[in-house]
C-alpha cells in the first residue's frame, strides 16, 4: 500500500481511506483494467447489435486486453505463485477471467433466448471463446517468443474465431 501511496503521490492514509486493504485495492485494479477494454454496454444482452459485430467488438476488447504488458505480466506473476494456494491467484481469477465468462455467457443467454444460437451450457461456451481467441499467440506471448500478429492478421484469426464459434453452436434446424 505504501508503493501505491508513492506512486499516486498521496499518503498512505488516503489510499486506505479508498481502499480497506491491498485485496480490495487488488480486485479493483483488476476490474478497472478490464472495464478499459471492454465498456460495460458491450454486455448489455438488450443491445441491439448484430450478434457477428457484438462478437466482434468483445473478441478485440479481449484480446486488447490480454495481450497488453500489464496483463501480461500479471499472468506471469500469478504463475509465477501458483504453486501453491495464492489469494491474489484467486482474486485475479475471479475479478478478470471469470467475470469476463459470466458476462460473456449473459450475451449467449440473450442470443438463445432470440434463436441466434443454441447453446447449451453457455458458460463454458464462453470460456471456450477466450481459449480459441488467445491461441497459441497467448502462451507464446508470455514466454517472450512472439507477440500478437499485426492488425490484419489479427483480424483474420477474430474472424476465424468467430466463425468457427458460430458454426459450433449454430441453431440446429432439426427439432
């Protein structure tokens, strides 16, 4: 808390007059560097946005996000705990992965309900997405051997994703 302090230039006390302690200081850092990314009316299941271009605009918010150095280096230092039990491991999970399933999963919820899709468990149809959309750039990422290909290349895997993720859970024509 007290680099936190520094860092923003203000006392101690101020930091912990916002924040009761390094675990909700934590939890929020990780949602605000999420919501930079992806603006809480991307998940909005009333929007009336094509289904493709809602896709679209989550897959780039996602991978914005995930491919940035911040993140970046906070999947390497949660793997980094990982060898045991670690609460910020916890926490990062819950505020970061997690939600953006939940979410996600909402816009697939909504996507059922008007016969765009048919998917059955869409929470795991959610993490599926992100899996697909990091590929094997993600882990190359964290390893330092490659970082994300330019933007046309970038959009082709999107596209790719996206396609490849509706076909799967295409409404089926039989009853």
């Amino acid at each position: 808390m007290e680099a936190v302090a520094e860092l923003a230039q203000v006392s101690k006390i101020t930091v912990y007059s916002h924040f009761s302690s390094k675990d909700e200081l934590f939890r929020e850092t990780v949602f605000t560097k999420c919501s930079q990314h992806w603006p809480e009316d991307l998940f909005d299941v009333g929007a009336n946005t094509a289904l493709r271009a809602r896709l679209r605009a989550i897959a780039g918010g996602f991978l914005d996000l995930v491919f940035s150095k911040e993140v970046l280096n906070m999947y390497r230092l949660m793997i980094g705990q990982g060898r045991g039990s670690s609460r910020f491991g916890s926490l990062f999970w819950e505020y970061g992965p997690e939600l953006s399933i939940q979410r996600f999963a909402r816009i697939l919820e909504a996507a059922n309900r008007a016969g765009e899709l048919q998917v059955p468990n869409p929470r795991l149809a959610a993490s599926y997405f992100f899996v697909l959309l990091k590929g094997e750039y993600h882990v190359q990422s964290l390893l330092g051997a490659a970082m994300l290909p330019n933007a046309a290349a970038r959009q082709i895997h999107i596209d790719d994703v996206i396609d490849m993720f509706l076909r799967a859970y295409a409404r089926s024509s039989q009853p």
